[in-house]
C-alpha cells in the first residue's frame, strides 16, 4: 500500500493521541473530516492501524513489577505459545534468536507474584529453564516512528 505524507501525519498524531476528533485530525493534515474517515479506515482495513487501544498506567492498577523472562525450551515456540497465552501476566512474547528460544515481557503486582510465575511458567511441558530480569525503571517508552520514505533519486 502507498502511504503519503498525510497518511503518516495521521499515524503519528493518533500515536500521540488517539483520542483526537476527526475534526481536529482534519485540521492537522488539511483535509476534510469525511476524507479523514476514509483514510483511518482504508489504514485499518489494511492492517496498518492493527487495533485502537488505551495505554494505563500498570502500578496504578497494582502491577509494580516489569520484568523480561528469556524461556530455553526444548520444544518449537509455536508448541508453547498457546500455554503462554493463557497466562494473562505476559504481556509481550517474542521468538528470538541465540541461546533463549522466547523473550516474554511480563507485569506483575510483586517479587512474589514474579515468583510464583517463574515457577508456572518452569512447569509448562518444553521449558527447560527461565531467565528473569527485572526493570528497575523504563527510560524510553515511544511509539513506534513513522517517517515518510525518502523519495528514490531521479536519475
């Protein structure tokens, strides 16, 4: 799908804010409202825009703990994920590359909550170990950037 820099104009202010009106996204990319609908629809019937969501804060809500847990497992991720996925703890799971097989970002209310999900995640059939480590403070927390492409060089 071409994208123009309208449409990454929009991408980067609904990063920002989400919560912004037709009205005042229309105003920001110099286009009529309807126009506006139109693109933020064709970006989600694409994929581009992949879900409209809030973000929270996690301790306010009593999850205080954010940790990284690396899984060396004996079996293919894809033989794990569906136990992953059941557990509501993990927010994020990613196969890697190296010596771990999958990196799991995790939130917890607790030391002994991240304990005792240590210990779950150690009983799932496939992982032979766990890695855990824990964010003492996230130093950056961004959307993911958007830049128009650099037009190819006419030659």
């Amino acid at each position: 799908m071409n994208l123009d820099k309208k449409d990454f104009a929009l991408i980067e202010a609904l990063q920002q804010n989400a919560s912004r009106r037709l009205e005042d996204l229309a105003k920001m990319v110099h286009l009529a409202p309807s126009s506006v609908h139109d693109r933020l629809q064709r970006l989600e019937r694409v994929g581009i825009i992949r879900q409209w969501t809030i973000k929270v804060d996690a301790p306010a809500l009593g999850l205080g703990v954010l940790a990284f847990v690396g899984i060396r497992a004996t079996k293919p991720c894809s033989e794990l994920v569906d136990s992953l996925r059941a557990i509501p703890s993990v927010e994020e799971c990613h196969s890697v590359a190296g010596e771990l097989s999958m990196m799991l970002k995790v939130r917890v209310a607790s030391t002994p909550a991240l304990l005792e999900l240590s210990e779950l995640l150690r009983a799932i059939p496939g992982v032979e170990q766990t890695e855990t480590t824990i964010v003492l403070k996230t130093q950056i927390d961004r959307p993911i950037a958007v830049k128009l492409p650099a037009a190819p060089a006419s030659t």
